[in-house]
C-alpha cells in the first residue's frame, strides 16, 4: 500500500521507499530511524515517503572496540538484510560507519542506492563550514586505525583524533564499556567520557567534531550545549541527505538481464556478441548480465501460426526474476517473442530493450535510406507483421518470400538438418541463399536475418557480397552495450 507521509503536499506524485537496516548498534540504528521521520515530516523528499525498518538478531560478540576486530560477521550480516530489501526499497541507510569500511564491496551487488554517510557529511561540512581546517573525530579504534574518514576527508580537512589513552580509557568506554552506551546507559558517566573526549580533540585544534559512531547523536542534545565548539549530529545530517538523495540518485552499475533459451545458441551468440562490442581493457570493464537460459518456454512460433501453448506467462515469469535479480533492463534475443513483448511489459518495473526498434533505428543511422526491406524469419514472425508494422511506421516496405521460400526458410531453422537441430552448413545454408536470392530478385534493398538462429548459418560470401544483410542479434547487442555505457 502507498501512503503520503502527513504534511507534505497533497499532489500525486510517487512513494519513495527508503530502508534503514538496524542491528549493527540497536540504539543508533533506532536514533536514525527517528530522525528519517521527523525529517519525513517536514517534507524534505519531493513526494511521499514509506520508511522499512530492518533489524535482526545480530551478535558481534568481543573485540569490537579493538584495533584488530574482524568485520565479516558483521559484512555478511549487512549484505544480507540489504539484499532482502531488494525490491521492497529505492534507497537504504546504513547507519554503522564501521559497515562503511566495507560497504564498497557491498554496493555493487545491489540493485537500489544505498546512501553512502560519508556523501553526506562532506555535503553538511562544506556547504556550512567551508573554513573548517582540522576535523575531530569520535570513532571507534577499527575505523581509526583504517584510516577510513582520512580517505574520505582528503582534501577538505585534516583529521584529528584523541590521544590514544583518551580514546581508550574515555571514547571506548563510554560507547563500549559495561556502563556505556551500548549497554543502555545515557547517563552522567557516559557523558562525561564524552565531554573529556571532546575537550581533547579542542585542544589539539579541532574546529568542529564528527561523530563516527552512531550511538553518540542519541545524547546529541546533551552533548552540544556543552562542546565549545560545532557537534555535528551525524545522524540527523544522514536521515536528511537520503531523503534528498532520490532526486540525485547514485549510478550504480549497470546489470543486464537477458531471456535466454529462446533458442539456447542464439542465447550465447548474443552474449558473445555483447561482449564483443564492450569497451573494455579489463574484466571489470564489461557489463554485469544475470542470465535465465530458460528453453522450456513454448515456441514462440507454434503459437502464433497454429494451437501451440501460449508463452506470455513463462516469459513473464523469467523477465520478473531477472527484475527481482537486480537487472536494469531485459533484452530477449529471440525476434519471434518480440511479438509478445507487449503483453508483458505492463508487469515489470524495468524496460525490455525492443529488438525490432533497435533494427529500425539502425536503418535510420545508416547513410543508405533504404525503402524496401526483405525480412527472413519464422512463419510466426511474418504472420504476427511486428516486423511490417514497425516499418511501415518508419515509411518502409516490408518484403517477405513467397510460401515455397518461406517453407525453405523453416526448414532452414527447423528442419532435422536446421540450425536447431545443430547444423550451421550444408542444406541450411543453401535454403538461406535461396531465400536471399529470392527476395534479391524481387527488389529488397537490404534483408534483416530476423530469427535469431539464422545469424548464425555459414554462407558463402561471394554469394552475399552485393547485399546488405542485418543482423539484429549484433544490433540488439550494441543497443544493450549503449544503454549501459
């Protein structure tokens, strides 16, 4: 269900979903919680907001406050409860600046923003004190000794933290110790620990204090009027810069979902081609592509030209689990399920890149103004016109073989000795050179191999050096590399 958030304004516009994963410090987790909506309230975001709040069970156990602690409990625990929001959120907060040391690592396997807090602090810092020199910060000894808030300050400021003993004896104690504030204590101990912190840090010249631990904001109101110099409330900075932060969402890197099995070899011409066609001087250059090669879909063909079973729901089935796996669009390489593209794109969030509008495209980027375009597909193709349909729109021609070619073009695909059934020579490829021939002879301009088995049959190139064949595997593919970079 979407709600409006109460107070802010009563136009339409859409529900931003935010996450807040808690249990990484159950009262800092709950502080920023309280603070994303109260802020919620003052209609910070440019629509509505619904805020998700997940905490589980989650023991760090000894070690914590140490130099040394190992964070991979708590990095799978992180991951975990943020794969879980997948679907449900557009942005989540992660209010642990330990969880920050490793969060790099974490990001890119999601699929929504997660709101980084250390974008949000330089924000605060440089747009209300741009004369700030030195920053002292309040964090535990792990994230000091990784040198995490130099990285990330580099360049606005230089970093100061308590002397070693006051960070033991005083930081550490008051957050961690029996009596701090993890153990649910706020009272007159912990903050005066604090206070002996903060004096530290102002005389070793800080001009403002960051707090690098989310349960020091919770005695925030305490804290400030006392701190002779700016205690920023980092928890309050966090819940307002995600709130803002849907208007300028975060690139994340781009993953394509891909229908496959629709045939299986056409699958992987198509990702080799992808590949192929990717700038890349590395591994990591390439695009990200989760893949459901899923050849138990019914054939797209028997449907459309005869009493085949429809294939709308399983194909509706796999594009929803390659949405629910991350993907930012869907590209199907199979030119006769773009018949039934329509049908299914109302049910997914993210777009299927259209195979056949990615040829006409092509046809209007080329120097040559083609008029009249043959067209060498399945009999479900042809009969379901999607192909005449888009280009007749385009003011083209649509020119197919007469039923004699037609019937060598099915066999070359279907036949026993067809592309799939394995074959890429041989009776394939001279039913395919007749058909060339055969619309060569009856004016085509240019012909578009429009299954996408048919790319992949060997022919002689003497035979086709005078005519432009287009394949919309590779035009697909180039459109899915586009899109991506």
């Amino acid at each position: 269900m979407r709600r409006e958030v109460s107070g802010c304004s009563s136009s339409v516009r859409p529900v931003v979903r935010y996450g807040v994963v808690g249990g990484l410090g159950a009262l800092g987790s709950a502080d920023v919680l309280i603070k994303t909506v109260r802020a919620a309230q003052n209609c910070k975001p440019t629509g509505g907001v619904d805020i998700a709040f997940e905490q589980r069970h989650f023991d760090d156990g000894p070690g914590i406050a140490d130099e040394d602690y190992n964070p991979i409990r708590r990095k799978f625990y992180v991951y975990d409860v943020l794969k879980g929001m997948q679907g449900k959120v557009e942005n989540a907060l992660v209010p642990c600046f330990l969880s920050h040391t490793f969060l790099s690592e974490i990001t890119p396997e999601i699929s929504y923003n997660v709101v980084d807090i250390f974008d949000a602090l330089l924000d605060h810092i440089r747009g209300k004190y741009p004369e700030a020199r030195k920053i002292g910060v309040l964090t535990s000894s792990y994230v000091r000794a990784s040198c995490l808030f130099e990285q990330r300050f580099e360049g606005c400021a230089e970093i100061v933290y308590p002397d070693q003993v006051v960070q033991r004896d005083a930081l550490m104690q008051a957050i961690y110790g029996p009596s701090g504030i993890k153990s649910g204590h706020h009272g007159s101990g912990c903050l005066q620990l604090l206070l002996e912190t903060c004096d530290n840090l102002v005389t070793k010249g800080a001009d403002i204090i960051v707090p690098g631990l989310s349960e020091i904001p919770v005695l925030m109101a305490s804290l400030q009027s006392l701190t002779p110099v700016p205690l920023l409330d980092s928890n309050l900075i966090y819940a307002e810069y995600a709130l803002g932060h849907d208007r300028e969402r975060e690139r994340h890197s781009f993953k394509l979902g891909v229908l496959g099995g629709v045939g299986p070899a056409a699958t992987v011409d198509f990702m080799r081609k992808v590949v192929s066609l990717t700038r890349a001087e590395r591994d990591q250059d390439h695009l990200k592509i989760v893949v459901e090669q899923n050849p138990q879909i019914p054939d797209r063909t028997a449907n459309l030209i005869g009493n085949g079973e429809d294939p709308s729901i399983p194909m509706l089935a796999t594009c929803q689990r390659l949405e629910a796996e991350g993907a930012n669009a869907i590209a199907i390489p199979c030119n006769t399920a773009h018949a039934f593209v329509a049908r299914i794109q109302p049910y997914i969030g993210i777009p299927i890149i259209n195979m056949l509008t990615a040829v006409v495209d092509h046809l209007g980027a080329g120097n040559e103004s083609f008029t009249r375009v043959g067209l060498l597909a399945t009999s479900g193709t042809v009969e379901s016109r999607v192909y005449h349909d888009i280009m007749s729109s385009s003011g083209r021609e649509t020119l197919v073989p007469a039923p004699e070619f037609q019937a060598r073009v099915m066999e070359a695909i279907y036949g026993s000795r067809g592309v799939k059934a394995g074959y890429v020579s041989g009776e394939c490829s001279e039913h395919l050179h007749a058909a060339i021939d055969h619309l060569l002879e009856n004016g085509a301009e240019v012909i578009i191999l429009g299954c996408t088995e048919l790319p992949l049959i060997e022919l002689d190139p003497v035979r086709c050096q005078h005519v432009t064949l287009l394949d919309p595997t590779e035009i697909l593919a180039h459109s899915c590399v586009a899109l991506a970079q």
